[in-house]
C-alpha cells in the first residue's frame, strides 16, 4: 500500500508553513513600521510642542526679566503675569526665593500647588541665556549676564534725552541727504545712536556728518560712570591691581596720571623752563595681561551688580505649567519604554501568528481531506467525497471535486459495463457462428442456402457492431471524416423511410414522411442517412403494431427540443431540424438523459436481438456534432418520443452550399 506523500512534507514547504512565514513577515514589518511612524510621529509632536513651549516661556522669562530690569520691585506685576498667562494659556506664578508668593495667575478656588522646581529664576543682574532674548545695547556687553534694560543711575533725564535725539535726528538727516539710508534708533537707557543701513565707514566719514556731539556722555552719564569707575578702583585696590578709567562704553584704560618725584633743579631758571620742571612727570601707558584683563572684568561685572542692585527688583523664582498642575509631555526612550514596545510588538506578533494558525488550519484541513480523496482515487479505491464546508472558495472546490469524483465513478461503471457489453455483443454473433460451423463439421447440420444466410446475418450483425465501435472511436479522437455537398433534406428522408419500410411493416407500424420547404442542407449524405436510419430504426423497434413513426424536417430557431410538422421560412432557416416521433412506450423521465449514452438499454433483460446494440443513439450524437450540431430527445411515458437533430444552415464547418 502506498504511503500518504503528503505527510512527509516538511513545514516549510506546506502551505500552513509557508502562510505562517508570510503572516509573521508581514506582522513583523507592520510593527515595526508602525513603531517607528509612532515614534516619529510622537516625538515630532512633542518636539514641536515643547519648541512652542520654549518660546512661549522665552517670552514670558523676557517680558517679567524686563520688568524686573526697570522696576526696583515686584509691585504691581500682578497685571503683567495675567496678561502674560492670557497669552499663552498657561499658568505664570512669581515666588520669592523662600517660595513667598508674589503673582499667581491661578484662577482656581482650590489653587494647585507649584511644581518642586521653578522654570527659572527672574534676575536682571543674573540672566538665563538659554532663555532670555540676549542684547547688547545700552550698557551691557556679550560677555556679561546684566540684562541690557538694567541701567539704572544711566537712565537719561527727559533734557538730555531730548538734547541727544535732536542731535541724532540732525545726523540722520545729514547722512540721509549725501545718500546714505539712517536712522534714529533709542536704547533702554534713552540715550539715542544712528544706525546706518550697511557697513561703509570710509563714505560715512565722507558725508562730513560729525558724530561727536551724540558720542560724547551727558552729565547724568559721567556722574555714573564715576560712581562705577569708583566701585570697580575699589574691588581692585582690596586686590592688590591698580586703578583703571572706564571708558563710556565700559571699557578700560591705564589709570588717572601720577605725579612722579623729579631731581633738583638748579635756579635761577629761566620762566618757561621753570614751568616745565614744575610740571609733574607722566608714567608711560600701563599693558595688561590677560589675568589683568580677567581681573578687571569681574571687578566691572561685581560693581555693575553693586551700583544696580537698588534699582532692579530682587531675584524671583518663576513657575510656567499647565492650569491643572500638569507639566510638560515629554517622551523618553528608556529601557523601560523601549521593553514596552518590544512586549508590544511580541503580543501583536503572537496575536498575528496565532490567527494565522487558526487560519490557516482551518484552510489546510480540507485541502488535506482533497488530497487524501485525490490519492485514494489514484491508488484505485472507492469513491468517497469530502465534506463541503460553506461557499467559500474551498468549499466550491471540494463540491466540484465531488461532482468530478461522481463522474468519474459513473464513467467508470459506464466503461465496465460497455466492456461487458462488447464482449456479450461480440461473443454472441461467435458463438452462433461457432456452433454451426461445428454442427456443420461434425455432419449435424447440412450446408444448405439457409444454413449459409444464417451464418451470413450473424456475420453482417457483428461487422455492424465493429463499424459502429469505429465510427465511435473515430468520432473520440476527432477523426471522424465527413464528405459535405448539398442535400436534399425531403428525398434524404423518403430514401431512409423505403429502406426501413419492410421492417416497419413486418412489425406492423405506419411509416410516413412529412417536409416543408426546407433549405438544402450541406451534409454528408452517408452519414446523415446513418444517423436518421439509426433513429427510424430505433423508433420501428420501441412502437407496438398499429402504431406509427413520423418523419419531419422543418427550419428551426434553435430553440426547443421538440418541434411540430409544418413548414419553415426563410426567416428561421438558421437550422435545420430533422425529427422521428413514434407512438411508442415512450421512455421514463429518469432514463431520459442517459439515451444517448453507449450501451445503454431501457430494458436491461432485452436480448441483442430485440434490443439492439445500445450504440445507435450514441452514434447519432456524435454524427450530429461532427455536423455541428446537436442531437436531443424527448418522451413521455406510454405516449412516444420524439428524437430531434438541429443542423446548422451553412453546414460542418462554416461551410455554406448555394441551393
């Protein structure tokens, strides 16, 4: 017995296989996509919205950092920190740096408490450059954290404000005039500078616009810049440094001159030489080292810081966050969010490969059940056929198995039984020849004219059952020859009705020929003859004396089965129906369809004699469709049948024959 070669094929290269393979491919790439659109998706969101946040809070920072800057305290910045929060939606709370309140923009009743660590601290003496506004104008420089709008004793008195701006205006206008683009730009301070659109010093020099009166510090500034030059001598003097002269721009220099002793000079002298000995000796500019450099800056930075810190409001701890308390999203790809989408993509994966698994189980189970069916059928045993399990596709394909599988088992009992048949149609004209050729030998029969016809019908009986088996197996292999001309459908049937009109009065039956005009057909005129004859014959044998046969030709349509006498016209002369109706036993309605099968008898006990072959209906199929056409049969039961043949107009092959 043969082994089942389907349970030695190895899992990857099933279908099973193959479709878990396919699924966890495609649920590994969708998770993985979908991570990464996620992750990308997510923290560009939240990159964005903390881009936002940053500067909304880089605003806000600046705005109370200049308010801070101008005012020497917190009164009054309750109206600034709502406006603020109204802005931008947030929540804005001002502390002292022992968490004191000073502004909350907190509507609630319940106020939330403040997150344990401030968004940063509000000092103008101390600025957070990430998220302050830099600038360098009015007194500040790159390098120093004083923000710029701190000036504080530099603050210019309306007077001199108004003195620098028309001086200023008066330059703008100057420069304007010889072509070059200016304007009046004021600094925190209120001290006024021209800003000239692009950089070209020699043309500006040109213009004869003299800038010395703006550059040159008002009384309010030098009185200032004394005070600090005096805070910074001191800070460098506890040091050990000399003095320096601080520049407007607070910058620096050597020092103030110092007197320096002289030698004695001989007198008298002449007056102007006494004027020069008089005068005290200049020491040589003073060079600073890098370290003087670093030393004097952060004595500037300390007294900048000591001569403001009564002008500036004190430093303030400042709260930005949602209304709720809530603070800022953020996302970070830690170890633990990163298992959290590993554990993720592991469920889904299994979620995937698991319904895959049911999935494809439930596809596999009847294409094994297939399988097995198809290798039982192959090995020779019974038909059996597989469950149909819905509408689905496998469920077609397995009722189109069963119905292949039916077939084939009905084909195969057709095939036994016309091998039976043959060989008890071949092996009864034999014997009967057989058994008279040995009477005949042995002396019990005499060799007269009737023994010799007798010999001579079993002879013709059995050459007609071999001609018949090749017109059949000709007809199979398509091989079936045929000699079309016109035929004259009418004479082709009264030539049949005479050469059965013995026959059909020994048994008794009326034998009549009815047809119309009918269009010549092109046939060939053997085989039709055949064919007919194979169903007049036919007829005579199935209709009980007194009964009748029918002959006809009409045209036809193509429509119906079944047809009546009468004429056909031009108009439906697409075919050409020949029919043979008798008033026989008719034929019962669940053998009707197998009439035109091989070897098929109604009666299965009927001799060859009385029965026939069972190859003439078969033979008058296949002569139909080598025609091209169709051969059909109707009945009803004690009644009569008719048998029908619809053959094209232009005859086999498209071929058309004029009249």
């Amino acid at each position: 017995m043969r082994r089942n070669r389907s349970a030695r094929v190895p899992l990857r290269r099933s279908l099973l296989g193959r479709l878990l393979g396919v699924s966890a491919l495609v649920a590994a790439c969708s998770v993985a996509a979908t991570a990464w659109l996620a992750v990308q998706t997510t923290s560009g969101a939240i990159l964005q919205e903390q881009g936002q946040n940053l500067t909304a809070d880089a605003r806000i920072y600046d705005t109370l950092l200049g308010y801070a800057a101008r005012h020497p305290s917190w009164d009054g910045v309750d109206a600034t920190v709502r406006e603020l929060a109204e802005q931008s939606g947030r929540r804005v709370a001002l502390t002292t740096q022992s968490r004191q309140p000073l502004a909350d923009s907190a509507t609630a009743a319940t106020v939330p408490a403040l997150p344990p660590e401030a968004s940063a601290v509000v000092d103008p003496l101390s600025v957070d450059t990430v998220l302050a506004a830099r600038s360098t104008e009015g007194q500040g420089t790159a390098a120093d954290r004083i923000d710029p709008r701190a000036v504080g004793p530099f603050l210019l008195p309306a007077a001199e404000r108004s003195a620098l701006r028309r001086t200023a205006d008066r330059q703008a206008v100057c420069l304007n005039r010889v072509g070059i683009a200016a304007d009046v730009v004021v600094g925190p301070s209120g001290r006024p500078r021209v800003q000239m659109v692009g950089n070209d010093p020699e043309r500006a020099a040109r213009a004869r616009c003299d800038p010395s009166d703006l550059d040159s510090p008002t009384r309010t500034e030098k009185k200032a810049l004394t005070a600090l030059n005096g805070l910074a001598d001191a800070c460098l003097k506890r040091q050990g440094r000399g003095a320096v002269r601080l520049n407007q721009d607070l910058s620096w220099g050597d020092g103030v001159a110092v007197p320096v002793p002289g030698p004695a000079l001989p007198t008298p002298l002449p007056s102007d030489a006494r004027e020069a000995a008089a005068a005290p000796a200049v020491e040589p500019p003073r060079e600073f080292t890098g370290e003087d450099d670093r030393a004097i800056a952060s004595c500037v930075g300390t007294a900048r810081s000591e001569q403001l810190s009564s002008y500036v409001a004190s430093p303030a701890l400042l709260f930005i966050g949602d209304e709720g308390g809530a603070t800022v999203p953020g996302f970070d790809l830690s170890p633990a969010n990163t298992a959290k989408i590993a554990g993720a993509a592991a469920l889904v994966l299994a979620l995937t490969v698991g319904a895959s698994v049911l999935a494809g189980a439930r596809l596999v189970r009847p294409l094994h059940a297939l399988t097995g069916a198809a290798q039982r059928m192959r090995d020779g045993q019974e038909h059996a056929s597989v469950p149909v399990s819905g509408d689905d596709e496998i469920g077609r394909l397995a009722a189109a198995f069963n119905d292949m599988s039916a077939h084939r088992a009905r084909l195969e009992e057709q095939r036994k039984a016309m091998v039976s048949d043959v060989a008890h149609e071949l092996r009864t004209p034999l014997s009967n020849i057989r058994g008279w050729l040995e009477a005949a030998q042995d002396g019990l029969a005499d060799p007269d004219p009737a023994f010799v016809s007798s010999l001579l019908e079993e002879a013709v009986q059995l050459q007609h059952i071999i001609d018949d088996l090749q017109d059949l197996a000709a007809a199979d292999a398509g091989v079936l020859r045929l000699h079309p001309e016109p035929v004259r459908v009418g004479e082709l049937l009264s030539q049949v009705a005479a050469a059965h009109q013995a026959r059909a009065e020994t048994a008794r039956v009326t034998l009549t020929v009815e047809a119309g005009a009918v269009p010549i057909l092109p046939a060939d005129p053997v085989r039709l003859r055949q064919a007919v004859g194979n169903l007049v014959s036919n007829a005579v044998r199935h209709t009980p004396a007194g009964g009748r046969v029918t002959l006809r030709a009409y045209g036809s349509s193509g429509a119906g089965t079944g047809g009546s006498a009468g004429s056909g016209s031009e108009s439906d002369a697409g075919q050409v129906a020949i029919e043979v109706a008798d008033t026989g036993t008719g034929i019962p309605a669940g053998d009707l369809p197998y009439v035109f099968d091989r070897f098929w008898r109604a009666e299965k006990s009927r001799s060859r004699r009385t029965g026939g072959s069972g190859l003439g209906l078969a033979i008058v199929r296949k002569l139909a469709e080598a025609h091209g056409g169709t051969a059909s049969a109707t009945s009803t039961e004690g009644v009569g049948s008719a048998f029908t043949l619809r053959l094209p107009a232009s005859g086999p092959d498209g071929m058309t024959t004029a009249s």
